[in-house]
C-alpha cells in the first residue's frame, strides 16, 4: 500500500513537474550563491549600509533601473545581511519594505514602517490600524524606532508613486531634526524612472543626500544563468534542453528582464502540469511568454475604469490597422468617440481623454511623447502601446462590452 492510498481522492499529492514551485515565485528571496551578476551593484548597496552594522546611520540610497532588473532582490538580499552582521554585535537593524504603488500615502506609509518596527511589549506604545492622523503616526513611529530598533532601513520600491515626498524629507532628517534620537534611518528609494529625481520637490531634492545607483538590464546569457540557478525548482529531467535558453531569450527580446524569465518559465511548468505531459518543451514555454505577458498587462490595467479600457481599445485598434505605432491625441479621440457611441457610454471631452492617457503613460500602459514645443502637452501629444496589439486586445476582451463589440466589429 502506498503512502497516498488513505487520501481523499479528490486531490493531487504529487507533482510530476516541480520539485519545489516556491524557487520561482516573485517573493521567494534567493540565495546569495543563487544570485548572477551584481557584485558591483550589492557592493555599491553593502557600501551605502555599512554604517548601520556599528548603529550609525546609513547613506541614503535612490536604485533605478528597468523592471525585472534585480533592484528589489538586491536591496533586501543586501538589508538582510547587514541585520545578520548588526546582529552579532548586538545591533538591532531592522527592515521595513513598502511598495509605493500600493500605499502612496505619507500616513499610510508611515504607519506601515511603525507597525513592522514595533514591538508593544518593549515600546509600550501600539500602532492602530486607524483612528490616528498622520502627525500622531509619526509620533509613534520616531518612538518605536527609538525603542525597539538602533537602525531602520525603510526601503521605498515604486517611490516614483509617492503621492507626496514631504515623507522623505520627514525620515530623511528624523535625527537631525531631534526626532529620534537613540537611533537612526536609512532610506532606500527604488524606481524605473531614472528622472524620477527631477520630480522631487525643491525641498526634498536639497535636503535628501544619497548615492545613485543604476542597475541595467541582463544579457540572455546572464539569464540564462539566473534560470540555470532555479533548475532544481523542477525535478530532475523534466526541462527539455531548449527549454531555459529559450525562454531567456525570449524574455531578453525587450530588454533582459529576470522577473519575465522567471514568469515565463513557472506559468511554462504549469502549463505543461495542466497538460499532464510528463516533460516542459518549448512550446510550452511559448505558450506561457503569452500569458506572461497577458497577466502582466493585466495587472496593470487591471481597476482601470471601463473608460480607460475603451480608450486603450481605440488606440489598439488604429494600432493594428496601420504600420505607424503612434498616434496624435486628436486621432485616438476621434476612434475613441466611434467606440463609446457604440459602447453606448457617455462621451468623454478630448480634454478627459487626453488626461486619461496621461495616467496611462505613468502607468507604464502606454508611452506618451509630446510632439516639438506646442503649447499644453495635451493636444501634441503621440501616444503608443509598449506591448503588442494582440496581447493587448486579448486582454481589454476580457471586459465583455468590449468582447460583444469586437465580435460585431469583426462580423460585420
Ligand atoms: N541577478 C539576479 N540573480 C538571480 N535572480 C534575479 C536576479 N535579478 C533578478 N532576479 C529575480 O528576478 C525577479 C525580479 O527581480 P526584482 O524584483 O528584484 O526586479 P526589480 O528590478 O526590482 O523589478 P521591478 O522594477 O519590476 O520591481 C525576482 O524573482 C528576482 O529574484
């Protein structure tokens, strides 16, 4: 009798294609043996910490670079180390890693960081949920830090999404403002957008000194390496041979995004599970480069409201149906206004449609250029997708207004 046979049938208990699937999730921390290519980059980080191993305060700290570029991996792999090596003198260094696109709020913000460095029993104090405004929040923070930590490390991922930076400013000089004053903070601001210093507020850019780091893209042979390095996340022989060059090249196409590698190769694995085949092969990996990218485009578009939708349509469409990428504003209003007259929605002004593409350029969904030194940026605005019109389209077809238009369209 085997060890499964008392077990409800309704389930599976073994796994034919990974040996341990948790190697390749997004929030799985590798290794430093498993991590490729970024000793500059971790020695650039460790330099800007080191401080924080004898409690003193750390340099600050600003980490650019395209997505899937190894920025998050690097500061928290980095930050544990040092809270390992703090540790056995006896320094207590502790971590707080906000993701700015979810909470952009300074109160929300500072809220996070007290609740994650406090501990009640040895500051006496609670962090509630609500009920306190931000000023009673940051009271409470500079005591927990004091109490229970002697340095912060706050690291800041998306921090182009701040709604305000004054929160920079505030824990940038918590010390030297006096309002903490057994320990100090350092501050880890993590973005796509290389300008994204220009955009800080005159008194947050003059008071904020910190080093610059650049992270660039990986080669595919470099992907191929950091995929290499996950192998044992299956088990032994069910990746075909082509299957780790394969997808690292087809996650280079762009540029060298390890988090897209690493997407395409899991969703690969799962989709052969599905499948029951005994073996991942390539086109496996193929089918899952589409659903990376469909999930991925998903995410982002994903609560936008149905008028963003329809707008992203219109410009999918005059996409597909000419050999230019870009389109002046004027043109996706004038497609845009066929699609909700047909949507039956309220029609927008060119004026709310033009803003709407704006947030959808800062949402990464498309990219907006303005066009020579017209006045406004509005109306010599060009505007085009950054992923491709089918994978868009299968994506806003989701939305099952836009699925019974399109049908109609086409069989029309
Ligand atoms: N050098 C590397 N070695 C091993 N794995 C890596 C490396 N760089 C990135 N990864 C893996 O790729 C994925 C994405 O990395 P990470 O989240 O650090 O990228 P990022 O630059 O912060 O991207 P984003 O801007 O999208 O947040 C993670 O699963 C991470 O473990």
């Amino acid at each position: 009798m085997s060890a499964n046979d008392d077990r409800d049938p309704l389930f599976r208990y073994d796994d034919p294609v990974f040996a341990d699937e948790r190697l390749l999730e997004i929030t799985h921390l590798p290794g430093p043996d498993r991590i490729v290519g970024r000793d500059d980059q971790m020695q650039r980080v460790a330099d800007a910490l080191n401080p924080a191993i004898f409690g003193s305060e750390p340099n600050h700290l600003f980490i650019f670079g395209k997505t899937g570029t190894g920025k998050s991996l690097i500061s928290r792999s980095v930050t544990k180390r040092v809270i390992s090596e703090a540790g056995r003198d006896g320094v207590t260094v502790k971590y707080a890693f906000i993701d700015c696109g979810e909470q952009n709020t300074e109160a929300s913000i500072i809220k996070t960081i007290a609740q994650i460095v406090n501990e009640p029993s040895a500051s006496g104090i609670s962090i509630p949920d609500r009920g306190l405004g931000t000023g009673d929040y940051y009271k409470r923070l500079w005591q927990a830090v004091d109490r229970c930590t002697d340095v912060t490390i706050v690291i800041l991922d998306e921090i182009d999404m701040l709604e305000d930076d004054e929160v920079l400013r505030k824990l940038s000089r918590a010390g030297e403002n006096r309002r903490i004053s057994t320990s100090s903070i350092g501050i880890i601001g993590i973005s796509n957008k290389i300008d994204f210093p220009d955009h800080l507020s005159e008194r947050v850019k003059s008071s904020l000194s910190r080093d610059e780091l650049v992270f660039s893209p990986y080669d595919a042979n470099q992907l191929v390496e950091i995929l290499e390095k996950r192998r044992d996340a299956f088990h032994d022989g069910v990746l075909a041979d082509d299957v780790i060059p394969l997808t690292a090249a087809l996650a280079a196409q762009e540029h060298g995004d390890a988090r897209k590698a690493i997407d395409i190769l899991r969703n690969a694995g799962r989709i052969a599970k599905k499948q029951n085949a005994s073996r991942v092969v390539a086109d496996h990996v193929r089918d899952a480069k589409e659903k990376t990218e469909a999930d991925r485009f998903n995410e982002l578009i994903e609560g936008s409201p149905q008028q963003a939708k329809a707008i992203l349509y219109a410009l999918t469409l005059l996409t597909e149906n000419s050999t230019q990428k870009e389109f002046p504003t004027k043109i996706i209003y004038n497609q845009y206004k066929e699609i909700a007259g047909q949507l039956e929605f309220d029609v927008l002004s060119e004026r709310r449609v033009q803003e709407i593409l704006q947030e959808q350029n800062f949402l990464n969904v498309i990219q907006s250029e303005r066009e020579g030194r017209g006045r406004g940026r509005g109306a010599h605005a060009k505007h085009r997708l950054l992923e491709n019109p089918s994978i868009v389209k299968k994506v806003l077809l989701r939305d099952s207004r836009l699925a019974v238009l399109d049908e109609a369209t086409r069989s029309s």
